[in-house]
C-alpha cells in the first residue's frame, strides 16, 4: 500500500525545482519592494 502511494509522487527533485520556481521569484519581487521603498527619491513615491 504505501509503496503504491510513494510510487505515484515525484520525485525530490521536482519538488524542489517547484519550490524554487516559486521562491526565487517571489524573493526578487520582495527584495526590490524593499529597495523601491527605502532607495527612491521622495519626489517619486508620492505616485503610488
């Protein structure tokens, strides 16, 4: 039984290529709000 269940997952690898397609993106996403919020001029965020 539980071999027929591990059987149908993938593999480690797959899991973790998704975690990371995931991640990294979000990360960057993350990393530049935090510069655009600390690094721009105050001139500029005031469009938002």
């Amino acid at each position: 039984m539980w071999g027929d269940m591990f059987g149908r997952l993938p593999s480690g690898l797959i899991f973790t290529c998704t975690l990371l397609s995931f991640l990294i993106p979000y990360t960057i996403f993350k990393v530049n709000q935090f510069i655009h919020k600390h690094a721009d001029p105050p001139w500029k965020k005031g469009e938002d």
